[in-house]
C-alpha cells in the first residue's frame, strides 16, 4: 500500500514535523525516540526511525542516513502511529451550533474554521478520520494535494434524514414544504432529507457521486436535532434497504445514527454494516450485530 503522506509528531516536545505530499523530499531520521509500535505493550527504548519521501523506510537502533538527511532527537520523548477517529467530523466539529442551526453562518464560515480545525486535529496525534456527516471534500482534496497540513478524511458527505429527522433543518413555518426546493445547507452537502424509496436512491446516488467513501444515515432521534427525541425510529425497513442496495451497488456500506434498541435491531437486519451510537441496545441485539 502506497502511503501518501506522513506525519509525526513529537509529543511533549515543540518540535513537531509534517510532510505532506510532496513528490521529493529529503530523509529524516528520527532518533533516540521511545516507540509504541501498537503490538507491544512497553515501549521501545531509544529507537531510531528512518522517513524517505513519504514512507517510513526502517525503525531500529543506530540507523544512519544520508549527509542530506534532516536529523530529529527526540531525547527520549514518545513517538507512536498516527492515530485514526472513527468518528470525527470535519466540518461540524469547529462549528456553533447556532451557524447550521439557526442559520448564523454560511459555507465560506464553515471552511475557514473547518481547515484550521483539521490542522489541530492533525496536530493532536489524529492522521485519519472517518468523517460521518457534512462536507469536507473541499479540505479532503487540498490536503491529499499537499497544499494544507490535516488529516486523511474517509468522507460520508451529507447524513440523511427523513422529514422530521435528525437532518432536517426546516423550520416549522416551512412545513409542509415544497419538495422541488433544498434549503441552504442541503445545497451545500452538509445535510440531507429525503422521502420514499424513490428520493433515498436518488440521494444516495448523489451523495456517492460526490465523493462519499460510505453512506451516513439516520434510523432514530438526535440531539442536535430539534423535532426528533432519541426515543424515535426514523425510515421505514424498504427506504434502508434501498439506501444499503444503492452502497452495495458501489462496493461500499452503510453506517446509521441510532440510539434505541428497536433502531439498531431494525438497521442491522435491514443490512446496516455500523451503528454509530447505540447507546440502548439490548444484549439480544448486540449477539446479533456479532
């Protein structure tokens, strides 16, 4: 496997090296580190790790390198694999609420606090994210190019709702709604509702067309959401199943938003392949997820 970028970063320490993506660079050779590799429960002691381009070419003791060789000491301080969060998101992350709720904030906002958040989330020791709803395929693409230090996104795009779900974001003078119009942030991909077999399949069509690594879904109530209490079920089993058709069909799954222990069962036997949340689920239900 190809590794596109690497980054370090020396913890406890200000020095902190970033590389990303550039098609030459010179080795680095970090040494004296103590290193927890993620198979071994202590940590190596005064290890020494060669970089070359953007591959981690050798770790052991008493490397050498080339004369060219930018030459770290980490004095003893813990360096570890780049940290992966199944579950972050870029976009919202950094936001008030009041930007997307209350409609206080617009897309350019969005970017701005999303960039210099994935830089921060670079820098807490992050290196991949697997982001569950907005969109980041703006930040995703600078990054992978090089031009802006962050992390690897694994986008979702827009989470999906039905009318009254965890993505609607219509108020309530705006109901019932006209269908041929989106508001705000729907054309801007950061949400998304949509009804009936027939709209889930275009929705996840488009979302899958914009770049999408997998579906994000919502199969019970929210918190951020406001016409939706956690103890709700939300979509029906034939407007899942087309939604997982729809991902199969692109070789990819499907992850749900669910609290209770009635949505997670449902999703799962519809053929949701994760639950994020599920703080309810039954003993029953987990034997089945397993």
């Amino acid at each position: 496997m190809k590794i596109l970028r690497i980054y370090v970063v020396l913890f406890m320490t200000s020095v902190t090296l970033t590389a990303f993506g550039q098609e030459k660079q010179s080795s680095v050779l970090i040494k004296n580190a103590n290193v927890f590799d993620g198979v071994n429960e202590k940590l190596q002691q005064g290890v020494y790790v060669l970089i070359e381009g953007n591959l981690v070419k050798e770790i052991g003791k008493d490397l050498s390198a080339g004369n060219d060789a930018v030459v770290i000491d980490a004095g003893g301080k813990a360096l570890i694999p780049g940290l992966i969060d199944a579950h972050w998101h870029t976009t919202y992350a950094y936001i008030p609420a009041a930007v997307l709720l209350a409609n206080q904030g617009d897309m350019p906002e969005v970017a701005i606090r999303s960039m210099t958040g994935a830089k921060e989330t670079l820098l807490r020791g992050f290196t991949t994210v697997r982001d569950p709803g907005g969109n980041p395929f703006a930040i995703k693409k600078l990054i992978d190019a090089g031009e802006y230090p962050g992390h690897r996104i694994l986008p979702s795009g827009p989470f999906m709702s039905p009318t009254t779900g965890h993505a609607d974001h219509y108020g309530i003078l705006e109901t019932p709604r006209d269908k041929r119009t989106m508001n705000y942030w729907e054309r801007n991909m950061m949400s998304m509702t949509s009804d009936g077999v027939d709209e889930v399949r275009l929705r996840t069509r488009d979302i899958l067309k914009y770049g999408a690594t997998q579906i994000k879904i919502t199969t019970g109530g929210g918190v951020s959401s406001e016409f939706d209490s956690l103890d709700v079920s939300e979509y029906s089993v034939d407007e899942i199943k087309a939604v997982v058709e729809e991902a199969n069909n692109y070789n990819t799954y499907v992850l749900s938003h669910v609290m209770t222990d009635k949505g997670v069962r449902t999703s799962v036997e519809a053929g949701v392949m994760c639950i994020e949340h599920g703080f309810f689920a039954s003993d029953e239900t987990l034997e089945l997820m397993k």
